[in-house]
C-alpha cells in the first residue's frame, strides 16, 4: 500500500470513530495537496478534515490549504441545513394536501450515523413514496404547485431552493433474471405493512427512512451498480460500515443471509463487510452474521475504488480514454469489472452490461 494511501485510510479511520489518527509524521505540502484532491475523489473530505483537525500543530498542513479546507467543510454544513429545511418543507406540504409520506434513502438517512451528520457530502435527496404510482402522484403535486419536473415514473427529477430532489419509482433495481418475483414481492410487503421503515431524529428533524434490514439492502445493491458501472469512492463503503456499527442488535443474522442471498449479493455483502473491517476500521463484533472474513480478499475492491473514487468523476483513465468514444469505453469498463467481480454477485456481474450493450443498441437504430 503506497503512503498516500495508507495515511487516507488512516485519517478517514479516525474521522469515522471519532479518534485521533495514529499519523507520526507531518507531510510535505506536496502530500497534502495530493491527499486533499484524494478526498475530494472519495467523498470524504469533511469526515478527513474532524481528523485532520485533531493533529498536532507542526502536523497540520500550510494554512493556505487549511483554510481552502475549512471553508469547502462549511460549505458542506450549509448544503447540510439546505437539504433539511428542504425536506422539513416538502414533508409539511405533501402532508398537508395528501396522505403521501415518503421515505428519505441515502443522503441524509447514513449521515445519521456518522459522528458529525453535518460532516459526510451530500447530493442530491432521494426520496422513496412506495411505488410508481404514489411518485407520479407526487410528481403531479410539485407540476401543480409550479416546479418544473423531469423523467419518467420510476425516476423523476426536479430543484427546490437550489437543492435537486429525485422522486424513486422503484427501491431496488436487479439486473439479474435469478432474483425471482417472490423475492420482490417480499420486500414490496415489507415496505406496505410499514415494517421496512423506521424513524429518525436528525437535529430536530423526525425522518421517515429505511429499517437496518431494507437500508442495507439498498446500500449494497446501489454500490454494486456503480461499482459495476462508473465506480464508487470511500464515502459508499463507509456508509455500511457505520450503518453496521449503529445498528448493532438490530439485524437477525439468519433473516438477513436468506434477504443477501435471495438478491444474489450474499458473496458482495461479505466482500464489503471485509472491507469494512480490514481497511475502515470496523470491528468483527459489530458484522451482523458470521462469516470466513478471512475467504475475502479485498484489496481489488480498494484497488478499483482508488482509481475511480464517487462515480467515476475524477476517474484519471476517464481522461485518457481513447477516441474510440465514451459508449464503446464505458462498455469496456463495464465488462471488465463485472470480470473481476464476478465471482461475488454472478447474476449483476453479467446481466448489467449486457443489459446496457442491448440498450445502446436499442438507442442505436432508433436514431436510424
């Protein structure tokens, strides 16, 4: 592991228990320039900076880079406060003219773990209203009251207060023909009964979110994709590492098997849990079931992640891709990826590329 590496991992460990790093060395300008632009690429760069913070003086960096660093964290804090005023005044407004309660995925509903919620980057808000049906009855409200609204029933996108909301037609989304409509089903009457939900205090914000169960089901099946796809960064993995540290008790260990299993991510699961444990820090007590921790190699998952970071965007190899074309080169990645990832979710691993390569094959001769 190069030192750059090795003292992110160590830094981000500290941020995400609340600790102080076990840094010795100060860094030179030159490396803490190369790892301020790596937590931008990962996605976590204000859980880095609560670390960063605690170093001692002569090993803080030059105070040109800290300050360009506290104020991209203060920033954060504001974007933070946006997206709760944002959905403190979506959820009065849906309620107040419908029975539409919707469920927050992503985003806000994982920083409740984090130490400083305030502190974990955020996008866009993702909300979940129960099916197609209930977001298009959604989607009419906000074209009533005025908002312009893009997409179609399964995902829908519009901007409130300068903050994009995305409306989710659907909650999980497989690729793979093995996952069958029982297992489907299952989880459609886990969210109807109201048992795949619970609630959540965020400052003085009750949030409607995901149960342990259903938001871990959600957290891996979403980096899977990506991983598949574009890549992911850090800030995907330490999500299910504090969602598993601050529900601990709270996941039945067989139960759970069958769910992973029945999505055919079980070996995926445990590939993230190891990693969790082997490069973030988390401890064995705190994985919701045994397993061969030791079967799971995960420094190809650290590999892949350090070259893409959050969804490909500072991906370098992105750069440098050939003239032959973004589709032809993310087809390429894709299929690479899902090679080296096979062997931990078969089903995803095959069906996702192929299921882009028909769809821009589709999108071909329909422009003819």
């Amino acid at each position: 592991m190069e030192k750059l590496q090795s003292v992110l991992l160590d830094l981000l460990k500290a941020g995400l228990w609340d600790r102080k790093s076990s840094l010795s060395e100060p860094l030179t300008n030159e490396e803490w320039n190369a790892l301020y632009f790596a937590c931008m690429k990962q996605t976590i760069s204000g859980v880095v900076y609560d670390a960063v913070c605690r170093l001692s003086e002569k090993q803080l960096p030059e105070s040109d880079l800290m300050m360009q660093w506290s104020q991209y964290v203060r920033n954060m804090e504001q974007t933070y406060k946006e997206h709760l005023k944002t959905l403190n005044y979506l959820y009065i407004r849906y309620m107040t003219v419908s029975d539409l309660n919707p469920a927050i995925l992503k985003g806000l509903s994982v920083a409740y773990y984090y130490p400083r919620p305030n502190h974990r980057v955020i996008g866009d808000i993702d909300l979940y209203f129960g099916g197609v049906e209930a977001s298009n009855r959604a989607n009419n409200l906000m074209s009533q009251w005025g908002i312009p609204v893009r997409g179609n029933g399964s995902e829908t996108i519009f901007q409130l207060n300068q903050v994009v909301v995305e409306n989710h037609g659907e909650l999980i989304t497989s690729h793979s023909p093995f996952v069958c409509k029982r297992t489907k089903e299952k989880l459609a009457r886990q969210l109807s009964d109201g048992s795949g939900y619970q609630t959540i205090k965020l400052d003085s914000s009750d949030l409607k979110v995901l149960a342990p169960h259903q938001n871990l089901l959600l957290l891996l099946t979403h980096s899977l994709k990506h991983l598949l796809n574009e890549g992911i960064g850090l800030r995907q993995l330490s999500d299910v590492a504090l969602l598993l540290h601050g529900e601990k008790g709270n996941f039945h260990e067989e139960e759970l098997q069958f769910m992973l299993k029945d999505w055919g991510i079980l070996k995926y699961a445990n590939l993230v849990f190891s990693f969790c444990v082997n490069y973030l820090g988390l401890s064995e007590e705190y994985l919701p079931y045994s397993f061969d921790i030791q079967k799971y190699k995960p420094y190809k998952l650290l590999e892949e992640i350090w070259k893409s970071g959050n969804f490909g965007l500072l991906d370098e190899r992105m750069v440098k891709r050939p003239k032959e074309g973004d589709k032809v080169f993310t087809a390429k990645r894709m299929i690479n990826n899902s090679l080296v990832f096979f062997r931990y979710a078969q089903g995803e691993a095959v069906f996702t590329p192929l299921q882009l390569i028909t769809q821009r094959i589709k999108d071909f001769f329909d422009r003819k």
